[in-house]
C-alpha cells in the first residue's frame, strides 16, 4: 500500500512540484549573483563572487544537490508525461473542450528539451570554458557580444519563462494553493527570472559597448 502511494501519480506529481521550487530558488540566487555583471567596474565584483564560489567547501556538496535535484524532476516529468499520454490514447484532438489547457501545458516537454540543450551548452562554454587566470567575466561578456549566441541566449530566456509560468500554477495546483494574488505573484516572478537572465546578454552584448 505505501508503495503505491509513493509511486502514484499524485506523488509523482507532488515531487516534481517540491523539486521544481528548489530549481526556482537556485534561479533566484544564480540571477541576483549574475547581476554583478551589470556593475561598472570591469567585472572585479563578478569575478570576485564567481570565485568565492568556487572556492568554497561547500560547492561541490551543493552542485550533486542540485544535479540529483535536476535529475530527479526530469524523471518525473517524463514519467509523469508518458502516463498523461497513456491516459489520453486518443491524443490531443479535443484539448480545448476536454478541459481548456493552455499552449504553455502541451509544448512544456518541448521548452524542457530547450532548457536542458541550454544548461549543456551554458555549463559547456562557462563553467568549463577558457577562464584565462580567473578572469570569468571576460569570457561570460566575450560570449554575449557574439550575435549568434545572444540571440540563442535570449530566446532560451524566453522559452524558460514560458517553461517556469506553466510549472508554477501546476505546482500550485498540486500543492492546493492558490488565490489570484499568489498567481499574480508568481507570475512576475516568472517575468522577473526570465527576464532578468534575458537582459543579461543584451546589456553586455548591446548596451554596454
């Protein structure tokens, strides 16, 4: 019996919600640190804050946190989308009448797919990219004033705001909160999240030179 009940649908769902909300916070805390970047003083702040992280004890501990956190909401959500196809063999012919789900609801495995090539290629040329004696703050704006890459950024910023908008009411759902304030809140939030890592590339690609 409690097998089932850690294994049902709800708990499934459930997990993906508690682990979708750490994820949210690990944003919140990457934006306000990333923020340094907008600072007048040639990077020195950043670079700074990038190497404190670095440095401390505790990074590797909290990067497997957050790895197995990423993992474990990943596995949900496909098993969660699997069983949701499964339930509904006919497909999606009848999504509007059959309950008025969103665009943002049925394109999440996409923006899921989006986000996740941008977290390989993110980590790829950042964390593991050419930081030339410490310097992260000139490959991070070296990078930005690429047009391909910018654009490639902004849009995943777009895709990830979409992704996150949907991810919170479910959540909400899930956890049985909500209130039009709470989903307004969690709406600019959103907006502030993707909009936030959006201006990012802009700043130091456009508007700084």
């Amino acid at each position: 019996m409690a097998a089932k009940i850690f294994t049902s649908s709800l708990a499934k769902k459930l997990g993906m919600a508690l682990t979708g909300l750490v994820l949210y916070g690990f944003l919140a805390g990457h934006l306000i640190g990333n923020s340094l970047l907008l600072r007048s003083d040639g990077g020195k702040a950043f670079n700074a804050y990038s190497e404190f992280l670095v440095t401390h004890p505790l990074i590797v501990p909290v990067e497997i946190f957050l790895l197995t956190i990423l993992f474990v909401h990943l596995y949900l959500a496909i098993r969660v989308s699997i069983e949701n196809r499964q339930a509904r063999p006919v497909g999606y012919q009848k999504t509007r009448s059959a309950g008025g789900r969103s665009w943002a609801s049925y394109s999440m495995i996409f923006s899921g797919i989006v986000i996740l090539v941008f977290l390989v290629i993110h980590l790829k040329t950042f964390k593991y990219g050419d930081h030339s004696g410490g310097n992260l703050y000139a490959l991070v704006s070296s990078s930005f004033q690429q047009t391909g890459y910018m654009a490639w950024y902004v849009f995943a910023m777009i895709v990830l705001g979409f992704h996150l908008w949907h991810a919170f009411q479910s959540a909400l759902q899930t956890l049985s909160v909500g209130g039009q304030k709470v989903r307004s809140l969690g709406l600019l939030f959103c907006l502030v999240l993707s909009m936030g890592f959006g201006f990012l590339p802009i700043y130091l690609g456009v508007l700084s030179k």
